[in-house]
C-alpha cells in the first residue's frame, strides 16, 4: 500500500512539472507574441502545443500559430494552421478564425472557398464589416481582372534579388536614380528579425544609364551612418534632394523596441548624422513610411498610435517652415484608414494619396489605393485595379513627376503576365502609354457637295492642345 501510494504521488509530482513547463512555455511565447516577436513566438507555441493534453488548450495555442504566421506574412503556413481550427470548430469560441481563414485563402487565390468562411463569419459577427468586404473582394476579383486597367508593368534587370526588395524612392532631380529597401546578401544587419524571422534590411542605391540599364545596387553610405546592425528601410527624399527620411526600428535583444522616422541631410555623395523626426508615441512605438509634401510642410506616415481606427493607421502633422519641428500628428480619417492595416503613403501633387491597405475592399493581401483631398477631406479610397494589385501585396507606389503615369512599385506576386519575379518581394516598372487613335473624314461643300481642298481643320484637346491640318484633293 505504502508503494502504491508513493507511485500516485510521485506521478502527481511529475503530471504537475509537465503542466507547469508547458504553461511556463505558453507564457513565455504569449510575451513574444505581445512584443510582436513573432517569429521567436510561433516555434515556442510548436513546443508548448506538443505538451498540450487538453484539447481547448491545444485549440488556443494553435490559434496563436496560426496568428503568428499570419502576421508575419506566410499565407502559407497560415492557410492550414486556421484551417485545422476550423475543423475542430474553435470558430465557436473565436469567430475570427472564418475571418482570418478566408483572409488567408484569398491570398493564397483561393477564392471559392474563401466565399463560405466570410459567409459564416457575417452570420456570427454580422456587425463586423470587415466579413462582407472580405465576401465583397471575392466576388470583386473576377470583375477587377476581366476589366484591366492600361497598366503596362516590367521588371526592372539587374535590381532585384532573391531576396526582399522593395518600397522604391526616386534618388535625383533627373528620376534616373532609386533608393530601395532590401534584406539581400550583403547587407550590414547579419541578425534575423524576431518580427519576420528574416534578415534586417538595409537601403541601397542604383541608377539608370542612358542605356536605360540599372546599376548593380549598393549600399546607400559608405560610411554607415545610415544602415546599421537593425532594421533601416522605406525611405523618401524632400523635393530639393537635400534630406533623406527614413524609418529605423530596433531589435535589442530582451527589449521591446519601436521605428521611428529619422531625417539625414545630403552631403555630397554621402548623409549627415540621421536625426530622429520627433512624431509623438513612445520608443516601443511603430512609426514609419514617410512622404512629404512639395513644399515639406506636411508628413504623412504610418503608426500605430493608439488613437487609430485598426493596427496601423495612417497620419500626417504639419510645420510652419522648412527648419522647424513637426507639430501634433493627426489621423487621416476614417475614408483612409479601416480596422486592419493602411501603408506606404505616398503623396502625390500633395492633393493625391496613394496608399496599401488589407482593409479596403480588394483583390488579395496589400491592395494598392487611391484618395483624392477635396475641400481640406480625403474622399474614399480607390482600388487601382488589375493588373496594378493582385492576390498578393501590392505596395510602395511612386511616381515619376514628370511623366504623365509612370513610375514603380513593389509585389510579392511570383508572376506577372509572363514575367517571373527575382525572390521574394521584388520591384517593378509601370507605365500607362498614351491613347493613340486616328481621326478621318472629309470636308465637302454643303451646298454642292463638292470636295474642298486646302481647308484648315484645327482640332483641340481637352488639355489645350491642338493639331492643325489642311485638307488634300480629295478634301481628306
């Protein structure tokens, strides 16, 4: 009897360390997850899942997978991981599982089956919009890609790697140079992102000859004052070319760190010391993604302020003169920003907003979108369409101000028409070519209807211009 009951307490002892190393673990990766180290959160929920016993808790760890992939961006991964959850009906007891699921199946371009999770969703969550725009984007895509727009898109040779390359920045007054982000072999950070779990990115630098032929990209300094150990990237020059702003996020080790929008002035071939734009929030803050305005008054960049209507949302403050602070950021409004995540601003003639959001109504992940400022408001949102968006992200637009549409932006699309993509986010050209259409007819008498030659028949555009022309023998 006496070892018996030893055995029992024994066991108990050993049944409470499991519970208590499986809990500890769980703990651990939940503190990962609120720190958004995702990467480092997802492989300590693998462990803690596979000393699970109860099949909710199982059902709750799994969920904090599927979240993890999610966030950092592996529809992949993601895809199967709700899936399961769906299967063993947790939506019951969290309905964003449908949501997410159909999220992840629209990316992956899986539409059909993306339909009957939104569906499930609404009727659990039917107050939530985010559930009928997702049954929207679905039943919107076939409609998008039988109408393209008159986007020609190219890749650009010799400028991306196999790895990420994105969010583009013109670098000189002639557009003929580029500034861009990128995590590729070479780059001065040699640690992984415990967000992303991919390797830190860098700026780099290329410039295109008279040949029409990109430089091999480089580093943007030579002397480190702008790339460093962590995370530097999603840049924009002011409109003289005199000052480079861009974002800097720290990955200390144990710490809870923030981006920030740091500002360096052009010293020849090289920056000044960057100095920190002060935009409010806090050092754990997320803020990022700048553009300015032509007359660098005004900033418009992405944070998660608290204040916001989702995840990242996008603002803007104003200045009273070139040398002066930033005064109080503002949201940009509920036209703009949604409940999930609005990026990449880019200000255009300062009185159009190009923007990415997985919020809006759109065909998959980051759809690219349009907004025009009316009267001091920015009206809704505009999709811009097929081919410019896709299932993928779409993102980073710019335009070249001195064409009509022209210029670059960034997808993790791995086609486009025929075109292969380099790696994993990848930067492309596009264009929209002129309307070329002819005009005939003939000019005749109207009373004898005889031909008139050498008539002077002037045509005028709707922008001003005109053509003038004389009729022939035949009045043509």
């Amino acid at each position: 009897m006496l070892n018996k009951r030893y055995i029992l307490f024994i066991i108990g002892i050993l049944l409470s360390i499991g519970l208590s190393a499986q809990r500890n673990i769980t703990e651990a990766a939940d503190r990962d997850f609120d720190d958004q180290k995702y990467a480092i959160a997802v492989d300590k929920y693998k462990k803690a899942y596979s000393k699970a016993k109860d099949r909710n808790l199982k059902n709750q760890i799994r969920f904090q997978m599927a979240e993890c992939y999610r966030l950092m961006n592996n529809s992949k991964r993601a895809e199967p991981t709700y899936k399961s959850l769906v299967r063993t009906k947790y939506y019951k007891d969290e309905p964003l599982v449908l949501l997410h699921y159909g999220n992840m199946l629209k990316m992956n371009q899986k539409y059909d089956e993306a339909i009957p999770q939104f569906e499930a969703y609404i009727n659990l969550r039917p107050d939530d919009p985010r559930g009928s725009d997702g049954l929207k984007s679905c039943q919107m895509q076939k409609e998008w890609v039988e109408n393209p727009t008159n986007h020609q898109i190219s890749s650009i040779k010799g400028v991306n790697s196999r790895e990420m390359d994105y969010a583009p920045a013109y670098a000189s007054d002639n557009y003929n140079a580029l500034i861009f982000t990128s995590n590729r072999e070479g780059s001065t950070g040699k640690k992984e992102d415990e967000w992303t779990g991919q390797s830190f990115t860098d700026l780099y630098y290329t410039r295109r000859d008279v040949k029409m032929e990109w430089s091999t990209p480089s580093l943007i300094d030579t002397e480190g004052k702008i790339n460093t150990e962590t995370n530097e990237g999603n840049a924009t020059m002011n409109s003289t070319f005199t000052a480079l702003y861009f974002t800097r996020c720290g990955n200390a080790k144990n710490e809870v760190s923030g981006c920030h929008i740091y500002k360096a002035k052009k010293m020849g071939r090289n920056y000044g010391d960057p100095e920190i734009v002060p935009l409010g929030g806090d050092s754990t803050s997320a803020i990022g993604q700048p553009t300015l305005s032509d007359d660098q008054l005004i900033i418009v960049f992405a944070a998660d302020f608290p204040q916001g209507y989702g995840g990242r949302d996008l603002w803007y403050a104003k200045r009273k003169s070139k040398s002066a602070e930033f005064g109080m950021a503002k949201n940009m409004g509920p036209h703009v920003n949604t409940a999930e995540d609005e990026y990449f601003p880019f200000l255009r003639s300062d009185t159009v907003l190009y923007f990415a959001s997985n919020g809006h109504i759109g065909m998959g992940g980051l759809d690219i979108f349009k907004s025009t400022k009316r009267d001091d408001n920015w009206g809704i949102p505009v999709n811009l369409g097929f081919p410019m968006n896709s299932y993928a992200d779409d993102y980073g637009i710019i335009f070249n101000p001195e064409a009509e549409e022209e210029g670059f932006f960034s997808t993790n699309r791995k086609m486009v028409d025929d075109q292969r993509s380099k790696g994993a986010d990848d930067i492309w050209h596009f264009v929209v070519p002129p309307l070329e259409f002819t005009l005939a007819g003939v000019v005749k008498d109207d009373r004898t209807l005889q031909f008139i030659e050498g008539a002077v028949i002037t045509m005028v555009g709707s922008d001003g211009s005109s053509i003038v022309a004389k009729t022939n023998s035949i009045g043509r």
